[in-house]
C-alpha cells in the first residue's frame, strides 16, 4: 500500500514542488490548501484536492487524518499586525490538529535563526513553532 502525505501549501513554490517529488516517487500526496480549484495542476498528476485554511484546526485536523506523514508550513503573512501572533496561532493550530489526528511523522518547514530568542524579526515566531512541535513529541 502506498504511503500517504499530507502536504500544508501546496499551491505555494515550496508546497506544489514537495507535492510534485513525492507523487513523482509514487506516493500518495493530499494536496491542502484554501482553494482546492487552485490546486487541479497537482490533481491532474495524481494529487488529492483537499480544501483547509490553516486558520481552521479542524479542517486541518480532517486533512491530517490517517495521512502517514504530514509536512506543514506557516504560510507567510507579514502584512499582519502582529506577524509572531499570526504565526503563534497557527502553530497552535497545527499542533492541536497533528495531535488529534494522531500524526506519527511530521516535517515542518522552518529557517535558519529559529533556534535563536532575539534580534530575529518574523523568524521569532518559527521558534516559537519549533517549540510547541517539540512539546507534542514529548505527549
């Protein structure tokens, strides 16, 4: 049986390009993002279509559901106000959403500096990312 990935911004240049090595590797890849009509390219070469906003823990919780692996990124949005609670929040929604649905692999897309606690602008909130994903391992 084919291993199935969930893949978090698929329409993005990161999430389409993972989406298209994975499926070119056969396996099985569930496509997320907002739109699923944004997302028929990757349909077209084999991708599931999977409509989830990362505002939303419980669609991302159905996406992530009997996935055997998920990669899940925080999209970038630095017309925010508050860029670290934009990212804090849907951290929050990853971690909640990967821990309901059981997740057992789960790679996140991060960025050099994230091990740092200051002077590192919107990278702070990747930290704040790479901690909380840290605290669901240990659950």
């Amino acid at each position: 049986m084919a291993k199935t990935v969930t893949v978090t911004g698929a329409t993005g240049h990161i999430g389409k390009k993972i989406s298209e090595l994975l499926l070119a590797q056969g396996i099985k890849v569930r496509a997320v993002a907002r739109h699923a009509e944004r997302l028929q390219d990757l349909v077209g070469k084999g991708a599931e279509a999977f409509a989830a906003d990362m505002n939303d823990p419980v669609a991302l919780q159905n996406s992530f559901s009997h996935a055997d692996a998920v990669f899940a990124m925080i999209p970038p949005n630095i017309a925010s106000e508050d860029v670290r609670g934009f990212m804090n929040k849907i951290a929050d929604n990853i971690v909640t959403a990967a821990y309901r649905a059981q997740v057992t692999h789960l790679v996140a897309l991060s960025s050099v500096g994230a091990n740092r606690t200051e002077r590192v602008g919107p990278v702070l909130g990747l930290h704040d990312y790479e901690r909380k994903l840290s605290d669901l391992t240990k659950t």
